[in-house]
C-alpha cells in the first residue's frame, strides 16, 4: 500500500510539475487571448469586404483588370486563411492546457480520496491488531483476580506469590508472541546501543566493559530497542601507584 501511495504522489507531484510549466506558457499566451477574438473580428471583416469589392465590380472592366483583381483577391484570402489557421492553433492550446489543469485537479481528489481510504484502512487494522492483544490479556487478567481470590480466601500470601508469578510467566510469553524480547545483559559486553551505564565498579581487567548487574531490564520489539537496559559496568581497576 505504503508503495502504491509513493508512486501515485510521486506521480502527482510530476504532473503538477509540468501543469505549472504548461499553466505559466498558458498565462503568457492569454495576454494574446484578449486581443485574438479582435484579430479573428479583423479577419471575418476582411473577408467580407473583400466579397463586397468581388460583388461590386463594374461589369463595365475588361476581363483582364478583372482577373488581375480576382487574383489580388485570391492572394489576400489565401493570406487571411493562414492567419485564420494560426488562431485557431493559438486557441486550440490555451483550451487544451484548461482541460489539462482540469484533469489534474481530478486526479489530485481521486489521490486525496485513495488517501483518506487508506488512512482508513489503517486504522482499522490498528484497531483490529489491538483487539487481539487485549483479547489475549484477559487471561492474565483472570490470572491476577484469581490469585488474589485465592489469597483473601485461604489467607496465605505465599499463593498470592505463586500466582503473581505464573501471571507474569504468562504475561512474557504473550509478549514474546507479540515481538518483545528482554535485551541479554548481565555478563554481556557493553553495547551503547541496547545499554546504558548507570554506575562502573572496579573489576579485574579480563572483564573490563562487562555488565556486572541489571539494574532495570531492557526490551526490544522486532530488533528496535523500545528503552536500554540500565546497567552496572565492569572497568579496569587503578592502581595505586607513588
């Protein structure tokens, strides 16, 4: 999903790229769309006089001053249809690159509603992924209430013990289930990434950098380390020397 999303938005940000590359040759071209509904006015005006002149002409002229003008006439409209032509291109564009900049704005909601509908999705395999790991912590919850049942009733904290402890032996193994691991600490070199030192003692030196004591216990979850172990550390004893 996560890639899917990638390409698309990466994919809009292309098509945003060249719609404003295409918008600002639009926006360049539309001081010339004011003026290209005068010339295209010019141009129909032209025609017209020129078929006015072609329908007034004496009939009194010789053929040749009237071919010479049908010919001046032919030359002026064959000028006007390449102008003509020339507009239409320019007009052609500017609607195109509207449509262009239209699509582009549907395509932008239909990656925004892909992003709500994943976003969606998300949550409920969030939801979905928590209501599992509950379900799965009401037993060790039974567990405790059991075991302190059982201590009010019988009137011995030994079973309260007992109990607490098979709770908490259930309780790892959900968790080892779900990801978590204990970070192996005691009689293991330092590692500044899963350990923290809070105090050093004076060791011999074959075990200088070796955790001697875990003060509190450290836990990763699918090789991130959630929080370090807080450790004791090993160093090289000083020797007193004058």
């Amino acid at each position: 999903m996560e890639d899917d999303s990638a390409r698309i938005k990466a994919r809009i940000e292309e098509l945003e790229t060249e719609a404003k590359d295409y918008s600002a040759a639009v926006e360049k071209e539309l001081s010339k769309l004011s003026g290209l509904k005068g010339e295209l006015s010019g141009i129909t005006n032209e025609l017209a006089r020129i078929k006015s002149d072609l329908e007034s002409e004496n009939e009194n002229k010789s053929r040749d001053k009237e071919k010479e003008k049908i010919e001046k006439i032919e030359d002026a409209i064959a000028i006007l249809s390449e102008e003509l032509e020339s507009k239409k291109k320019e007009a052609e564009g500017i609607f195109k690159g509207e449509q262009y900049l239209t699509e582009l704005k549907y395509l932008k909601a239909d990656f925004e509603n892909y992003k709500r509908r994943m976003a969606k999705e998300k949550r409920e395999a969030a939801d979905y992924a928590l209501e599992c790991f509950i379900t799965e912590l009401l037993p060790i919850k039974d567990s405790l209430e059991a075991a302190i049942m059982h201590a009010k009733t019988n009137n011995k904290p030994e079973g309260l013990v007992k109990g607490v402890e098979m709770t908490i032996k259930q309780f790892e193994e959900l968790l080892k289930r779900a990801g978590l691991e204990e970070i192996k600490a005691e009689g293991e070199k330092f590692d500044p990434f899963r350990h923290e030192v809070v105090t050093r003692e004076e060791r011999d030196m074959q075990q200088e950098n070796t955790i001697t004591e875990v003060v509190r216990k450290g836990y990763v979850f699918h090789d991130k380390v959630l929080r370090p172990a807080l450790v004791k550390l090993a160093v090289r004893k000083t020797s007193n020397t004058e």
